[in-house]
C-alpha cells in the first residue's frame, strides 16, 4: 500500500509553522512514512487558498488540520490511510 502524501504548508517567520514542523515531524517519523513542506511564500495559488489558516497540514490533498497541528487526530487519519488500526 503506498504511503499518504502529507504535506505542510507554511509561510516565513511564522512560530506556529515551528511548532507545527515538530508535531509532523514526530507523527511521521513514529509512522515510518516521509513528509514534505511547501511555502505559500513560494507558491500565489497557495497563498490564496489558506491566506488565513498557515499552518495547514494535507494528507492526500485532503486539509486536515491547521493553525495547531493534533498529533493524535494526525495520528488516526495516518494510520487509517496506512490501513492501520487507529
């Protein structure tokens, strides 16, 4: 089963893009699966879309959290997606 594409958007000097960066990064990591960051800095369609909500996480294209990240909702949606028990 291929691993969900989770995605962090962030934006510079932003605290809550740091906290949110260890949160994904500990879920994951406790999962075995890889993440990737993208800027809205870096990308204007991104920016508009989530101009108000950085941080946001995505997984499989899906937003699933933002501002502050829950690990244990980040967690469950992982597992699920990993057809793990949640």
């Amino acid at each position: 089963m291929p691993h969900p594409d989770v995605v962090l958007i962030t934006k510079a000097d932003c605290h809550l893009c740091t906290a949110a960066r260890a949160a994904v990064e500990r879920v994951t990591s406790g999962l075995g699966i890889s993440w990737r960051e993208q800027s809205v800095d870096d990308d204007a369609d991104l920016r508009e879309r989530f101009a108000e909500e950085i941080p946001v996480v995505l997984v499989d294209g899906v937003q699933r959290d933002f501002w502050k990240i829950d690990e244990a909702r980040l967690e469950r949606t992982l597992r699920r997606a990993l057809g793990q028990q949640a």
